[in-house]
C-alpha cells in the first residue's frame, strides 16, 4: 500500500550518518523503496541500502542534477507498484511505533486521502488551526476536503504553515500531478531575471514591492515562475496563497510521528538536537 520514495543528496559523513539514522527509525513500514541517491557519498549510501533491502530496493542511476529534480522523480515514479508514496528526507527521524503505519495507512486509503503531512509536528501547532474544520476524526488520523473556502478559515494573516509540504505521504496519481506540473514550469534563471529587472528598477529610482510583485506576476502566468531552483524539490510544495491546487483530501495524524534532526523551523526547542534526543554535528566532532 505504501512506497518509500527517495531522490537523496548526501554530500558529507553528517548527512550520511542522518540517512543512516532516519533509515533505522522506519525500515519496516514497506516492502517497496524506490530511491534514487546523488553526491559525493553515494556509494556509500547505496552499499548501506542493498545490505539493508534486498529485494526490496529499486535503485535508480540518476545524478545529472541538471535534468531537474522532478524530471528524475517522474522517471522513478514509473516503477511505483504501490497506491500511496512517502516522500523520504533524510534530515527526519521516526519517533512513532513502526506498527502504526499500517493502520494509518488504512485509514488514508479508506477516505480516499490526497495527502498527509508526516513531519512538522511542531508540538501539535501545524494542525492546531485545522480543528476549526470538520473533520471526520478517526483512531489514527483526522480527514477533511480542504477547500478554498475552509482554507480561508485557517489562513489569517501571519499564518506559517503550507497547504502541502514536502514531507508527506501522497496518494502517487496526486504526487504524479506536482510533479508534471513542477516540470512545466520556467528554468529557475527566469525567476533570476525577473529579480535582476527589480534590481535595475530600484537603480533607477523605482521602488519596487518585490515579494507583491512577483506574486502578481506569477499568478498572471499561472504560478510558472520557479521560486527555488529545478535542482531540488521545494517547488512542489504549496504556499499559504496556492490555493489553486484546491480542493484536496488531506489527512492529519493524531500524534507526532517524525521531526527534523536540527531545524527547529522558528519553534524553540522542537527538533531532535534541542530536545537531547540526537547528537549535534559539534557533539559528534568533538567527540571524534
């Protein structure tokens, strides 16, 4: 019912040891992982996944970052036998029993769910707004269609949290959608132009609103307009105004499930290193 996906840079022995380390936390969810790995510590990655999988692994040879991130991953999604896929990070560890997934796996399928945040838990903020909504409550997960109209419920002004986040189980036909999407949009040099053309405006005496106007203009040409460069992922996450990609079926987990190594992402205290449930980069050097 669930794929492991994976399109993984690891570049140094400190995103290695967290590959290594997240890959322990969850490696008895699938019986499928679909991964690709990039980098300088590649090879080391790779061995550490086949002694770990077997059968289980399909391996991809895809380093040429500059085919883009998506254009790869929708390479790889061809080989996905399964109805959902969880998009693996290697910065996130499991904190939740192994055994529970099945069941929220059920679950999702049993509503028809588009998607569902894994990570971010954030002490219980990142879903706090959503009990505004009605949701359909049941042992695992909360549910509910997510409209533009409930939305705008949650959405007041100062708001931080995403309609889709990068760290989800997605139903794959809706994976495959981001994706295809992503890979339509404009080279990100584009984007860079754009900013350079503000740059001579404010050269010249013209002030320019850059974030009010790149929104403007992005949403003019339908959001083309890259804000992260083709070589990672981060475009196929959903902002707080994209509500274009409304209405979805989303999912909310009941308890924590994963949480970053080390960013605390402006919550004090939230990831693992600030909780003393993992060791820092310096620990480990200092150590070593």
């Amino acid at each position: 019912m669930l794929t492991i996906f994976g399109n993984i840079k690891i570049n140094d022995q400190f995103r290695l040891r967290h590959f290594k380390d997240s890959f322990k936390s969850f490696n008895k969810i699938s019986d499928e992982w679909i991964i690709n790995i990039r980098g300088e510590r590649r090879k080391e990655a790779m061995q550490f996944l086949k002694k770990s999988l077997g059968s289980k692994l399909v391996l991809f040879d895809l380093t040429d970052d500059s085919r883009g991130w998506s254009v790869n991953a929708l390479e790889m999604i061809k080989k996905v036998s399964n109805e959902y896929v969880f998009i693996w990070n290697e910065d996130h560890i499991n904190l939740a029993s192994q055994n529970n997934y099945k069941h929220i796996m059920q679950e999702l399928k049993k509503e028809d769910v588009d998607s569902m945040w894994y990570s971010w838990w954030l002490f219980g903020k990142s879903r706090k707004g959503y009990n505004k909504l009605p949701l359909k409550r049941l042992k695992y997960v909360d549910t509910v269609l997510l409209t533009k109209e409930r939305w705008q419920k949650i959405n007041k002004p100062g708001y931080p949290f995403y309609i889709i986040s990068f760290m989800s189980i997605f139903r794959k036909s809706f994976f495959e959608k981001l994706l295809k999407l992503d890979s339509h949009m404009f080279p990100y040099e584009y984007t860079q132009k754009l900013y350079k053309l503000f740059d001579f405006f404010d050269s010249i005496g013209i002030e320019v609103a850059r974030d009010g106007l790149f929104f403007k203009l992005n949403k003019f040409f339908s959001f083309k307009f890259r804000k992260f460069s083709e070589v990672t992922p981060f475009n196929l996450e959903r902002e707080q105004y994209r509500t274009d990609i409304l209405p979805i079926k989303i999912a909310l987990s009941k308890k924590e499930l994963f949480a970053c190594i080390e960013d605390d992402l402006e919550e004090p205290g939230y990831s693992l290193v600030s909780r003393g449930l993992y060791k820092s980069k310096a620990s480990v050097k200092n150590k070593g």
